[in-house]
C-alpha cells in the first residue's frame, strides 16, 4: 500500500520551486500502487495531478487533490533486428538519463533530445522535439492507465495524433490516462539530423562524415545549457512558450518590417517563428518583475529566483503576451500546464 501524506508541500517536486501543498501527496513505484492512488482519489473525490519531474508546470495556487509523483523504474529491449532496437521504458524514467543511456548502448536516435527536463511518461503527452528532432521520430507505442475504467490501454503512434508540443493526451483525451511506459524504436546504425544551424555551427570544426551520436549529443548539452539556467540553481520550466506557427502571407509582411525575424518553415502554408526572438524584441529579456524575471540570456525562460508563488509567474507571462501580441500581432501559448485549472 503506497503512503497517502496529508498538506503536502509540493515545492521541491516542481521545477519552478513554487511553494504550494497538496491536500495529499502519493509517491508510486509501480502499475499496482498507481491503481491503488487512483482508486484512492476516486474514493475520496480528489482531483489528480500525475508528477513526472515538475518540469512542465506552473502552480497557480495550493493544490486541492492527490498530487500522485510516478516513480516506476525499468529499461528493456524487447525487441531487436540487424537495424533497430525497441526500447521500452517506465515512465518515472529520467529522460537525460534515458539518453545516456542510449547512447552508451549503441541506441541511437535521442541525441538531439540530450538534457530536456522531466520524465519518460511526460514525453508523449508534449511530443518533446529539440534541434530537428521530435520523439514522434522514434517513438513505437506506449502503454497507458485508463483513470476511470482502471484498464490498460495500448496507443500506437497513430492513435495518439502526435503535432508540434502536442498530442491526443493533451486534447480529447485530456486527463483521462496515466502514461506507465514509453517503447522506443531506436536505431543501432548512426541517422544523424543536423539541420537546425546552431548545431552545425557548434560541430563546424569536426567532418560531416566524422560526427558521432555522442558529439551531438554533447554539442546539444553545451548550447542548451549556454542558454537555459539549470533549475537547480533558478528555478524554471526551460520555454515557457511554444515558438507560434503563423500562416506564409503573415510571416511575409512580419519579415518585410523585421528582416531579421527568426523563423523555421513547416510546410507550403505555415512557418514556425522564434517565441524568443519576439519577447526579446519586445523588450522583455533581463527584466523583473515581482521578483520573477525573464532570463537574461534567453528571453523564451521565465525564472522564478526568489521562489515566490505561482500567480507572479503567471502575471508576468500575461505581460509577455499582451506585449508580443501588441507588437508583432502574434499569440503566445504557453508549454508548461498551470494547476489548479
């Protein structure tokens, strides 16, 4: 039986280090104790907060549920050929850990996803992507707790509608499963992607041909953390804004009044533009507010130093919005969640 701990501060579980309790917290280690949590809220009719690494949220306020923590742990290949290795993995995984991994075993795929915050669990529902690559890319199924029925549901990588930082978890099955392990098809033969130009500029000095998954893997270290605080030293989620995707004829007339407007294209109709590009240019990089501040070095991280409460973020993210939206005529949507709801 996992131990239900009453008015639990959540703080140290949440990345930006906002103070806030839980009526109860739960940690579970395995599919029986999260059963057991779940059939526990259902009994008390608590609201749930699934925890991975509390890397992807912002807590507005003290949380009136069962904060349940996933700390379930296992790696195994369950499948193999001459080519790829199918990896399936727990979801209380850490995911930079996972990549490390990977990449000590000859599994390949993950490098450009090297040292993103969270757990195994967390990434499908947000279709994490990094530097050209998303795990869409390599993903094979996952294994998912239906919250109501207690079931166990397969989701093949159709069925859970993979878009950018999104998924079917986050839309019309929205709260209603527990991710509880992640199968990755991996590939043992090196399939680097190069294409995103910070990274070529960082592995200009070594041959095209002579690049290994691990040089990647590092050059992707190094600029992320040259960029993003590591929140155990600031408090933050990594972007806390989604880089917005606008149409062709809105991109040509922003580009015509800003040229050097950072952007990525999508496909015939759409182009991806920089969320830090356009808060910098707003003015917002380095400034405070309330003690909370926009990242010095990277305009896209808002940080939380003097861990004060979660309306103070969200205040100054409202702020970020209207501005960037007055400016450039373009919406801002968050990444990270924001509980209570």
């Amino acid at each position: 039986m996992p131990l239900f701990l009453p008015h639990f501060n959540i703080q140290k579980f949440n990345t930006l280090a906002v103070p806030a309790v839980a009526n109860y917290f739960v940690a579970v280690q395995s599919d029986e104790e999260l059963q057991e949590a779940l059939a526990f809220a259902k009994t008390e009719k608590l609201p749930l907060l699934i925890l991975g690494g509390g890397s992807n949220i912002v807590l507005r306020a003290d949380f009136p549920g069962l904060v349940i923590h996933i700390k379930t742990r296992g790696l195994d290949v369950v499948a193999e050929n001459d080519e790829f290795v199918w990896l399936k993995v727990a979801a209380g995984e850490n995911w930079h850990q996972l990549v490390e991994y990977s990449l000590d075993n000859g599994y390949y795929g993950l490098e450009n996803l090297s040292l993103i915050p969270g757990s195994v669990g967390a990434a499908p529902i947000q279709n994490i992507g990094a530097y050209g690559v998303e795990l869409k890319d390599v993903f094979a199924e996952l294994s998912a707790l239906n919250i109501q029925s207690g079931l166990m549901v397969t989701f093949t990588k159709e069925s859970c509608q993979f878009g950018y930082r999104d998924s079917i978890f986050k839309q019309s099955l929205k709260d209603q499963y527990v991710i509880t392990t992640v199968t990755l098809k991996l590939s043992k033969m090196p399939r680097l992607n190069l294409q995103y130009p910070a990274l070529r500029a960082a592995l200009a000095d070594i041959p095209g041909a002579e690049v290994s998954p691990e040089q990647v893997s590092a050059a992707v270290v190094t600029i992320r953390q040259s960029k993003l605080p590591d929140p155990q030293q600031i408090p933050n989620v990594g972007s806390f804004f989604k880089n917005p995707i606008i149409s062709v004829a809105q991109f040509e007339a922003l580009k015509l009044q800003y040229p050097q407007l950072v952007s990525y294209p999508v496909d015939e109709l759409h182009v991806k533009l920089a969320a830090g590009w356009l808060i910098d240019h707003a003015g917002w990089r380095g400034k405070e507010i309330n003690g909370v501040r926009v990242h010095p070095d990277q305009a896209l991280v808002l940080t939380n130093p003097g861990k004060l409460e979660g309306k103070l973020i969200l205040q100054l993210a409202d702020r970020v919005v209207a501005s960037v939206r007055e400016q450039f005529g373009v919406v801002l949507e968050m990444e990270p969640r924001v509980y209570p709801e």
